[in-house]
C-alpha cells in the first residue's frame, strides 16, 4: 500500500495584488478579477520592478531576472517534505518530477533537483510530465508497480514558474498564474501520515492544443474551454469517488486544481462541500499549475485529522485530469 | 516479458554534409560522421550560423511532433495495429518548442486517441528507462499496447560557427510499439538503466541558448559506460548471432569498441548524427527487416544526465 510520508511547498515572495494589475491599465479591475477569477494574490518569482516596468513583454528576458529557477523552488519544497517524511535525501531510492517551465531539458529537473538535493548520484531520476494534474499522474505512475521493485522511498517533485511566460500586457492571463513547487515523499514500504486509497489519470490529447506554454513565447490558453472542462471534469472525479466511498463532506476534505476560486466554488456548490473542508490557496498564491493541489496539502499539513478522507481532484494541460484518495491513519 | 511489435523512425529531409561542416569553419574530425540530418535549411547554417538558436523554428522542414508522428505511424504499420488500439502514450522531446503540452499528448492528440498520455523520460536513454519500468509494472496496469516516442531536434540548438556541438548532434524521432500481452517481431532478454547524476555537467541542453558538451570527459564517460553496459547485456543474451547497436554518439568509438569484442555493429551515426535517445532505435527500425529469428540485439545506451542502460532483444518467429 502507497503512503505519503511527507510533503513540502516553495513559494516565491513577490506578491502581485490586484491594484497592480488594475493599474497596468490593461482593461481590467480589482472587482471584475474579484468577481471572475476570485484571486487576491498572486506570487512570482520575478521582481515586481521588472514587471512594471517591461510587462515581460520578451519572456525570454525573465530567467536572467528571476529571483528563483524552477528548480531553487523545486529543492525548497523537497527539503520540507524530507523533512516531514524523517528520512535524508540519501535514503530517496528515485525522483519523478514534473515542470512545464524547465530551464534546460538537458540534465532534466528531476535530475537537477536530485543532484541539489544531495541525492545518491545513482538515483534514478526521470521526468514524468503532464503539467497541472501531476500530483494524481506521480501517485498513479507509482502506484503501477510492484511493490518489490519500489525503492524504500520515492521523492515527486512538481514546479512550475508560469509568471515568467505571461505576457502584462494582456488580460487574459495576467491575474491567474503563480510560481510554485511542490513534493511529497511516498513509500509503498514505510507507513506514512496518509494512505493511498485509489489513483486514477486520464487524458483527452485530442485537445491538447488548449493550453500551451510555449518555450520562447507567452502562455495561451483557450480561457473559456479550459474552464468549462475543468468544472465538468473535476465534478465527475469527486462525483465517481462518491459512488464508491462513503465520503462525509462534513468531516471530509476536498482539494481541487487551483485554476481560480470561483471555479472551484462552482465545484464545492455542486458537490455540497462546505467551504470549511475545501482546502485551497489559489486566493493568494494564484494558480500554481502542477504544484498547486498538492502545495496546498502540504501547507495544511498539520491540519489533517485521523481517518478522515482527502479528495484531490486535479486537472489541466493535456488535456489531462486524474484524482487521489487518501485517508489519514492514526497520526 | 515485453514483447516489441514494432519500431518507426523518421528523419528531417535536410542533411549537413562534411564538406558543409568545413565551410563553416575548421574541421579536424575524425569522429566519422559525413552527413548529419537536420531540420534546418543548410542555406539558413550557411547565411546564419543558427546563432541565435531561437529563431530556427519558422524555418524549420518539421518541428519535433512531426518527426515523432510519422515514426509513430511507421511503428504502428509494423506492429500491425491501430491507433485505437493503443493505451497509453509515452515519450519526450530533447528540445520541445512547447514545453507543455507534453509531447506523448501532441503525438497522441494527432491520432485522435483520447487516452492516458504523458512525457516519461530521462533524457537520451529513454528506451531502457521505459522498458525497464514496464517490466516493474503489475501487468493488470499495463494496457495491451503502448506506444513509446522518442524525438530529438537537437540541432536547433547547435551554433555551427563554433564548437564541438556541430559535428556530433544529428535530428530523428523513433517510436516503439510494445505489449506484455501479444508477441512482436522481438522480445526483452533484459534491460538495465543505471544513473551517474555527478557528472551531469558534462552535456546540457537549455532551452534557450546553444547545447553544450564537455566532448572529451563525454567520449571518456561514455566508452567507459558503454563497456561496462556491453559486459552486462553480453551476460544476459542467449546463444545466437549477436548484434550490437550503439548509443550513435562517435562512430569511430563504436566500431572499436564492436572491433574488440569481434562482434558486429548497426550504426548509422555516420550518416545522421547523434540524436540521443532516438538514435539506437531509429538504427533498429532502418534494419527492421534484417532482424531474424534467434538473433540477439544488444542495444546500448550512454548519454546525458548522466544516464547509461541497454536493452537485449531477441529475434522471434
């Protein structure tokens, strides 16, 4: 059986509030971003002087300002979760990572990442990407072995540093992206703070085209598409979970892909969760891509209680959608 | 066991030749490689050196999912399937111009397949990191047929005014039906993926600026690598012809490290250069119709991140 035994989260600490955003004077206000996308906040890893004044209007100009690569963040959020899990970096027998914003594809961030972690240098490091539905991808990747060819414990790592390829001259974009990374240590050998119930990963690739983050360019994405599918997909996730365990919103926690706020509200009205178990921290970090859902378990950490299930429903990039069960043993 | 049903591979129409590589500057090479497949116009090296190595893509012949289709496709005609058929999709791109989506989703995307899709990769020693996780695999989680891709464009990223870089990476994609369920034209003996992340420096690709390699500590890793995978796979192959196929770094590497073990080589990296984790597949998939029966085909990997491994196949009826 699959555990986690610990996670971690890494955030830039430039903050975009939406007055900025309002006075780049690009057809948008703190009301309608407010209304429509319900985020206070979002985090950067590039100064807000550069932002000002270039609107990263050349994205390829951002890495030699950013403050934090990919993977100074994806480290950052694997300490912490080494940390939480007991063990040292040494003892990780693999490490799976996913970024859609890798500095270099050559080593891969996996392998960046294992090397600035102080990972044995035979570690067996890989990329396993499918952008914002990570966190389900790397559970339901591991949870195909055996449990005799796991190494004791396997470190996935997710990061993404999506402000660096938004373009503030447009609206589109500009309130919804965030940086972010997250990790989480997982073992089918060691018991861990949360148990795994059930995987899933699933993916349409026919519409793959939907959302983009191009390498030279600024990200572009079919807005509305993207957002009707995202409400449709994630409620069919909870919805066939449901089904199939007796999960008590009540005492039961909902995490969904931090896309935007008022989406996941359409998603938690549907489903009756009450706001209290819907775990979230799009409101001010924005959307983290592939880090998100799982930044956001790691930072409520110490909240989880004993027996009680934890829904992830993820989805995105890909297009691409999957879901973890967990339930909390006895902490 | 895995079970290989078929195998595609796909190259760009321009080709640098070494006449071409003197024009462009000193050549002292005796690496071997005569041509080098590229998707950049040679008239395009000739006016601009591909000095700025991102404004390549509006005149390339084909971008990365091109290539890495039309080896799907040519892989999929062997195994005799449909796309429809197909599971899962897996693969990378070494120099994707999108970073996301994945490549496997583009790929897939293309067939019009609406299933489980994503980019599982190590760099340039994808097929045994692939094969080996299969094999890892409880075999109810493994759909009857997978499509592996592998697609590289490297030269994109190579400045042809300067450097070692010009003379080594080549463009190709390769892609490789496999099933643990139904046979194939060959079958896994064994396979291995071993990790050596300290001397990871020694190759990088960035995304934006020109690749890089160390040239000498490399070919010193490499042949090193490739021996050390050579006595591993050697012991794992049965009694039968013996063919071995190289990571297509160096050819002159190649041939004497074939040359010692007195065995035969496939190679093609004389002819199309190096193109990482396409390369030794890509060399299967041209001499396809050569493999027989009882044939064991010793298949070696070395490259970045660093990464070594091998896969043994074998010839099936």
């Amino acid at each position: 059986m699959l555990s986690i035994l610990g996670m971690g989260h890494a955030h830039p600490d430039t903050k975009i509030d939406n007055s900025f955003i309002e006075n780049l004077d690009i057809g948008t206000n703190e009301e309608w971003i407010l209304n429509y996308i319900g985020i206070e906040t979002r985090v950067s890893t590039l100064p807000i002087e550069y932002i000002s004044s270039t609107r990263n209007e050349d994205p390829l100009q951002a890495r030699s300002v950013a403050k934090l690569t990919p993977t100074d963040l994806a480290v950052q959020a694997a300490r912490q979760a080494l940390e939480r899990s007991g063990i040292t970096a040494g003892e990780i027998g693999m490490v799976i990572c996913n970024t859609a914003t890798p500095n270099a594809t050559i080593p891969t961030e996996s392998q960046r990442v294992a090397r600035a972690l102080g990972c044995a240098s035979t570690v067996s490091a890989y990329e396993i990407m499918t952008a914002c539905p990570a966190f389900a991808l790397h559970i339901d990747f591991v949870n195909n072995f055996n449990e005799a060819a796991l190494p004791d414990y396997i470190l996935c790592v997710s990061t993404a540093t999506l402000t660096q390829h938004v373009n503030y001259n447009e609206r589109s974009d500009t309130a919804i992206w965030g940086d972010g990374a997250a990790a989480w240590v997982v073992s089918t050998k060691h018991t861990g703070r949360l148990e795994l119930v059930e995987s899933f990963f699933d993916a349409d690739p026919t519409r793959c085209a939907a959302v983009v983050v191009d390498a030279d360019k600024h990200f572009h994405q079919d807005g509305r598409a993207v957002r009707d599918f995202s409400v449709r997909q994630t409620v069919r996730l909870i919805r066939r979970l449901e089904k199939i365990y007796e999960i008590d919103w009540e005492q039961d926690v909902f995490i969904g892909h931090q896309a935007n706020k008022t989406m996941l509200n359409q998603i938690t009205n549907n489903r009756k969760i009450p706001e209290s178990n819907h775990w979230h921290n799009v409101t001010h970090l924005g959307n983290q891509a592939g880090a998100g859902a799982p930044a956001v378990l790691s930072m409520h950490w110490d909240q989880i209680r004993p027996d009680q299930y934890i829904v992830v429903a993820v989805v995105g990039a890909g297009l691409s959608w999957g879901s973890v069960l967990l339930k909390a043993g006895q902490l | 066991m895995i079970n290989i049903l078929g195998i595609g591979h796909a190259y760009p129409e321009h080709s640098i030749s070494l006449d071409d590589l003197k024009r462009w500057g000193t050549v002292e090479w005796s690496g071997g490689a005569v041509n080098i497949s590229t998707v950049l116009p040679v008239d395009y090296i000739d006016q601009t050196g591909n000095e700025d190595p991102r404004a390549n893509r509006k005149v390339v012949s084909e971008n990365q999912s091109d290539l890495g289709y039309r080896a799907a496709v040519m892989a999929l005609g062997r195994a005799g399937i449909e796309p429809s058929q197909l599971g899962l999709v897996v693969g990378g791109a070494s120099n994707p111009s999108e970073t996301c989506p994945a490549e496997a989703q583009r790929v897939c995307g293309r067939f019009g397949l609406k299933i489980p899709a994503y980019d599982f990769s190590c760099g340039t020693c994808d097929l045994p990191l692939q094969i080996n996780t299969f094999s890892n695999w409880s075999d109810d989680r493994i759909p009857d047929y997978v499509l592996c891709i592998a697609t590289s464009t490297p030269t994109q990223r190579v400045n042809y005014r300067s450097g070692m870089e010009r003379y080594l990476f080549g463009d190709a994609a390769s892609a490789v039906v496999l099933s643990t369920r139904n046979r194939g034209k060959l079958s896994v003996t064994s396979s291995q993926i071993r990790n050596h992340l300290d001397d990871a420096d020694l190759m990088e690709l960035d995304l934006y600026d020109h690749a890089r390699i160390d040239f000498s500590a490399t070919c010193e890793w490499m042949r090193v690598k490739l021996e050390e995978e050579l006595t591993f796979a050697t012991g794992a192959a049965a009694s039968g012809d013996v063919i071995l196929i190289f990571n297509q770094f160096l050819g002159q590497m190649q041939d004497e490290l074939a040359s010692q073990r007195g065995a035969t080589s496939w190679s093609n990296v004389d002819q199309r250069g190096y193109s990482m984790s396409a390369g030794p597949v890509a060399v299967l998939s041209e001499r396809w119709d050569e493999i027989q029966s009882g044939m064991n085909l010793i298949t070696l990997f070395a490259g970045a991140g660093l990464v070594s491994g091998h896969v043994v196949l074998r010839g099936e009826r």
